[in-house]
C-alpha cells in the first residue's frame, strides 16, 4: 500500500471513531409487512420554545399506498396527535402533493407509495417560569421526550388499519445556544416540503379561480377551475379536490389554454332533492404545472365558489359579475360572436378555399350573386350543423366546449383530413364538388357545397373570442345555440355577403385567366401548410405511433389520388382508388383514437360517483 493511500485510510479511521454528536433525530421503526413508519425531526438540537417541523417517514411494500387528506372513494388519511400537550400545540399536518390510484371497480384513491414524508408543524411552548427567581436556568443537555399516537390505513386491493406510538427523544438547547439541525433528515423532511402545494399568493403572476355552473336542469353541476400565468406538464397534470359536505366531486378534464389551464369536474349534488347552496367553499390542489419561467410547482387554493343555478352563461371564474347581468351580455357576446367567425375567414385553409371560390364566382354557369348566396347559404347551414352535432354530443354527456372537442384525437384527425382533401382538389388530383383545377363550370351546387365544406376546415383553429359566446348560448338552450352559430356563419360568410349587398364588388373580381390554375397551386401549398400545423398540434394528444400511422394514411390519401388523375385510368380503377382514398381517411380517423395519450372522455351513463367506504 502507498504512502498516500495509507495516510488516507488513517484518516478515515480516526474521524469514524473520533467522539461527537449523533447523527439524526429519528425514532426506532414501527414495522409490519405492509409498510414501516418512524418519526424524525429536522433537529440534532432544537430551541426550546418556537417552531417544530416533524416527520412521519414512511417506507411501503410494493404495490401498496397510504392516504392524502382526502382519500378518494375508499380509505381515510393518517391521524396524529402529540405528547406532551403541555408543551405542544395541535400539529398540523403538511400534505404533499399526491397521485391518482386506479382501483377495482372504477374507484379512485389519492395517495403515495413507496416512500412519504408527511411533514408535522408544532408549536412547542416555553417552558412554564420557574417558582423562585432564583431557580437555576434549566441544563443545555435537556431532552424533550416526543410522542405521536399515529393511525393510518394502508391499501392494496385489501386495506390493513395500524395504530402505534412513536417516539423520539428531541435533545433541547437555551435560547442563547445555538440550535443544530440534521442534514440527514433535513433533506428528507425538505425533499417533501418542497411537494407540499403553494398558494397562488406565493406564485408571481399566478391567479385561480372557479365557478360552479348548475343552470341546465337534468345535467350534473359542472366546476369550472381556471388557472392562469402557467401551463400543463403533458401527462402529469392533475386536480385533486378536498371532501365537501354538499357536493361529490367526479373526475377532472383538462383543457390547456393559451394563458393558462381549465379543468371541468361533474359535482353530483350529495342529497338530490335539497336546494344548491348560492356559494360553496371547495378547497383543490392542481398538481405539475409549470410557472413562466420554466419552473415546476403544485398549487393549492381555497374558495368561496359561487352556484350559478340563473339562466345564461356563468360568470367568469376570474371575476365573478353581479347576478342577473346576463341579458346586457347579450349584444357584446353577439358581436364579438360575429368578429370571431370574421377572424377564421383568415386561418390558412378557409383562406385557401375562400380565395380560390372567389375567383370561381367569374366562371360560366351561374350569375356572381347567385353563387355568393349559394356559399353563404352553405356556410351558415354547415354552422347549424356543427351546432346540431355539439346539442347531441352534450345531451350524451360529451364535451361540447369547442376547446374540448378539439381535444379528441379524432376531431384533429378529421380536420387534417379535410385540409389535406382541400389541397390535393386545388392541386388538381381530385374532383370532389369544390372548385377544381380543372373546372370550366361552377353552378351553384358547387358552390353550397363548397361553403358547407369551409365550416370543418374554420373548427379546426380555436379563436378565444368564441369561447365566452359559445358558452353562454349552450346555457340558454338549443334556440339560442342555432342564433349563435348562424351570427358565427354571418361572419365566416361575410366576405360573400359583401358581394351580395354590394354586387359591384363582385365585378371587380377579375375574369379568370391562364393564371388561375397556378393561383390555385398556391392556394394548396397554403392549404396543405394548414393540415402540416395540424398536424402538430396532433402530435400533443397522440403516441407517436400512432402519429407515424396518420401521416402514413396521409400520403396514401395523396398517391391514390394521384394515381386516379392521371390520364387514360379506367373508371373501374377510380373508382377502386376512390374507395381505397376513404379506407386512408377512415384509417387516419381510427389511428389517431385508437393511440391517444388522454383517456377517452366519459359521458354521461358511464360518470358515476361512488360512495366513499371507510377503510378497515
């Protein structure tokens, strides 16, 4: 051995037996096969009076969970009380964040495993003053003796109550001395302090809010939470709402949004026939976000939340307006209703077929304005028929939101189809009845037709301006979603509207010429820029298998439709193509469901709150 190396061992061996202080202020372990539990402290010396951060650490067999404060359908949370009384206050326990178990039956937990410190705040009081000014001070060496009476559950499938007393022995110094913490324990109990949720008061730039919109009849009252100044961790943000005595809170959907996140929660009503309350205080954790400057944080808020059980719209969850301000709403939400529908007529593929139909209006067969009214009539009806489709779909229990439906990995898929069969027609490979390449006629069927197809390619871009109007027409019922939607039509039609109050400016649409065709070349590149956008956004809410898969079923939508413009293919072999171009939209539909990241949304018949059952 080496000089050096036996300098070095010499060392270690004199600083491993050289006296000092203890390491740690932990309890011994209460065990048993499921799980272990002990009780720390982040102090090796601890000032006598002040506060006290404990800890119950706890160690899990595999597959095997111990409780939030609120359980979920099942179980109960862990309870702790502190000796001595006289010298300590009530404890408070510190919950961190927690995760989501799925259990048997479609039961939910909230909870841990494998490894949780719960932290404990206490206070410890000072010493009562002794009875003589004389007494002597009380020694630096005192040890206060910690005790915890500790109940817990721990589940698997089956659940295993536990009760033990743990203790440990806190060594104490005088206000003059200075108190030592532990590293050791420190960075355990700090490792989960720093899980414990943070009010948005903490959280710069930061604001909560909440509503609960129990206004339709017959629907299960829906908690609206927003969140704003952060974003979403994809696959790991989560919403966690804490018992209340009114209502049973359902599973969350997520929806991110430009300037934040928004989560819908069912809260089923605990007694059916008992009036709502007109505010309800619910208290949530938003696990996972991530603030502005890059950083993850967990949040937690507590409310008076309002019941909206009015008619009209529910007031903003950020700023909650006076009861019965709804009708004074209504000309603003119209107009700004008009305005989104104008802002869509810019998204690339409305722009794409808007131009390209335009010029189509010049075309032999059909008077200017005659063909202006047929698209505006196709645009507005294709509105009513997104409208009818949303009644139908929130009368089953699904998302209606135009944020949420643009969620489904079918919807974006559907939309990308729809781009990519608008840029392959203006490139000239198919003949479907829009404005082709090649077309020599266009009479007004073409033209309903090619506004009831401009209504899919504008849902697919969410204008913001939309989601108050929106909202506030699903709340007053199906009239008032058929006049909205035909405002939104008046506005995403209005450039053909222009045409028909105002028919000279249709004659200043110039007559088409041999530049047409490569006009409408262009076109497609833009419209084919809109499906690749959408593409992306695809790619958020599917694997990305299943992404590769949609792409694949894209390029053969293009070749097959190649394939059946070239000159001289028999009419059976289109027709074949033809069919083989629908199997690869179908494909890309079924694709994009079938490998998505989000679960599928539950409606109605299938989201069931249970009755939490207690634990052992």
């Amino acid at each position: 051995m080496t000089a050096p190396k036996t300098a070095l061992l010499l060392v270690t061996v004199l600083l491993l037996l050289a006296p000092g202080r203890a390491w740690g202020v932990a309890g011994e372990w209460a065990k048993n096969p499921q799980s272990s539990v002990r009780l720390i402290t982040h102090w090796r010396t601890a000032p006598r009076s002040g506060e006290l951060i404990l800890g119950l650490q706890f160690l899990l067999s595999p597959g095997w969970h111990v409780y939030w404060k609120n359980s979920g359908d099942a179980g109960f949370p862990p309870s702790v009380t502190l000796q001595p009384a006289d010298r300590l206050t009530t404890p408070e326990i510190l919950w961190p964040t927690p995760r989501r178990f799925e259990l048997p039956g479609g039961l939910v937990a909230f909870g841990y495993e494998k490894e949780v410190v719960y932290p404990v705040r206490v206070e410890l009081k000072p010493e009562a003053p002794p009875a003589t000014s004389d007494a002597a001070a009380p020694p630096a060496g005192d040890v206060l003796h910690l005790a915890a009476d500790l109940d817990y559950l721990v589940c698997q499938v089956d659940c295993v109550p536990y009760r033990y007393t743990l203790t440990v022995d806190q060594p104490l110094v005088n206000q003059s001395d200075q108190p030592d913490s532990d590293p050791r324990t420190v960075l355990a109990l700090q490792s989960w302090l720093d899980q414990v949720p943070r009010a948005p008061r903490e959280l710069p730039g930061v604001r909560t809010g909440a509503v609960l919109d129990a206004s339709r009849a017959g629907e299960t009252p829906d908690l609206e939470i927003r969140v704003l100044g952060a974003r979403a961790q994809g696959g790991k943000t989560d919403l966690f709402l804490e018992s209340q005595e009114t209502f049973d809170a359902g599973r969350p959907r997520l929806r991110a949004t430009a300037d934040g996140v928004v989560f819908h929660v069912p809260m089923k009503p605990k007694e059916a026939n008992k009036p709502l309350p007109a505010r309800a205080t619910l208290d949530w954790t938003v696990a996972n976000l991530v603030g502005k400057d890059g950083k993850p944080f967990n949040l937690e808020a507590r409310r008076d939340v309002q019941v909206w059980t009015q008619g009209g719209a529910p007031p903003d969850p950020m700023k909650e307006e006076a009861p019965g301000g709804g009708s004074d709403r209504l000309p603003r939400l119209l107009l700004r209703a008009f305005l989104g529908g104008l802002l869509l007529c810019l998204t690339p593929a409305v722009l794409a077929l808007l131009l390209a139909e335009l010029f189509s209006l010049r075309l032999p067969g059909t008077g200017v304005r005659e063909g202006a009214a047929a698209a505006a009539t196709g645009v507005v009806g294709g509105c009513w028929a997104v409208a009818a489709i949303a009644l139908l779909g929130r009368r089953a229990g699904l998302p209606a939101s135009w944020p949420d439906l643009l969620q489904e990995p079918a919807v974006g898929a559907l939309l990308v189809v729809a781009a990519m069969l608008l840029a392959l027609n203006l490139w000239g490979f198919l003949e479907i009845p829009l404005p082709a390449a090649s077309a020599g006629r266009a009479g007004t069927g073409r033209h309903l037709l090619a506004g009831l197809f401009t209504v899919p390619l504008a849902i697919a871009w969410p204008v913001p301006l939309l989601e108050e109007p929106v909202g506030f027409a699903f709340a007053r019922g199906p009239a008032a979603v058929a006049a909205l939607f035909a405002v939104i039509g008046f506005g995403l039609a209005f450039p053909y509207l222009l045409i028909l109050l105002a028919p000279a400016l249709g004659r200043r649409v110039p007559e088409p010429g041999a530049w047409l065709p490569r006009l409408r070349e262009g076109l497609g590149f833009l419209a084919g820029g809109g499906a690749l956008w959408l593409l992306y956004a695809l790619s958020r809410r599917v694997s990305p298998v299943g992404l590769a898969g949609v792409e694949l079923a894209l390029l053969g939508m293009g070749l097959l439709a190649w394939l059946r413009a070239r000159e001289g293919t028999w009419r059976l072999a289109r027709f074949v193509l033809a069919l083989g171009l629908a199997a690869c939209a179908a494909g890309a539909l079924w694709l994009a469901d079938h490998n998505r990241l989000t679960p599928r949304p539950l409606t109605a018949l299938e989201t069931t709150t249970h009755t939490p059952i207690s634990g052992g």
